[in-house]
C-alpha cells in the first residue's frame, strides 16, 4: 500500500512563492509516476503537473506552464512542487497521485491514478 503525504502549503501574497512536497511510503517510489492536482472551492479537480518514473519528462497544465517546476528524487522518496508567480486563481487544496505506468493520454487525468494524499491548502491573497 502506497501512502502519499502532503506538505508545504500556506497563505502567501499574489507573486511569491511556495514549494511543496509529497512524501511517499510503501511499495518501490521509482515505479510510480507521480502527478499534482488542485481543486478549489465549487470547482472540479483539476490536473497541474506530472513527473515520469525516472523525473525524464514532466507536463504542465498551460495554466502554470513557466511558474510551477516539478521534479522528484526516488532516493528520497520525495517529489516536489515549486510554485512561482503564484496568483489568486491558484488557490486551492493541492494533492498528489501516484500511478504504476506513464500515459501521454491519461496522465492529467484523475482517474487514472491510484493512490492520493490528503490534499494541502495554497491560498493566494491579491
């Protein structure tokens, strides 16, 4: 069983920045891609990153295209989240998934990954 914790949220001005990470537990981590997803209030979840097995290739959701970087360290067990630039419209509970294979198709799709963390809150004020 895969558990993914969340860390690193908080409340921070419109322009500054945030890194947050997502700890993993149980099974091999290097096995497992790894995606970044936000919902907010009233709105469905949406897709915002994505790091293969290995941290080779990464996507973005064009809406944090050239602010947000994701990467990962499997020594570490860990991937990360820099949030720069940040903006009111990124406020959101923040969560990352975890899947067992990497699909151009379905890789900002939420259904296709198995396990999830528990969300942390980004709160960007204007």
């Amino acid at each position: 069983q895969v558990q993914l914790v969340e860390s690193g949220g908080g409340l921070v001005q419109a322009g500054g920045s945030l890194r947050l990470s997502c700890a993993a537990s149980g099974g091999t981590f290097s096995a497992w891609s790894v995606g970044w997803f936000r919902q907010a209030p009233g709105k469905e979840r949406e897709f915002v990153a994505a790091i293969s097995r290995a941290g080779v290739i990464t996507n973005y959701a064009n809406s944090v295209k050239g602010r947000f970087t994701i990467s990962r360290d499997n020594a570490k067990n860990a991937v990360w989240l820099q949030m720069n630039s940040l903006k009111p419209e990124d406020t959101a509970v923040y969560s990352c998934a975890s899947r067992s294979d990497w699909n151009t198709v379905t890789m900002s799709r939420s259904f296709a990954y198995t396990y999830w963390g528990q969300g942390t809150q980004v709160t960007v004020s204007s």
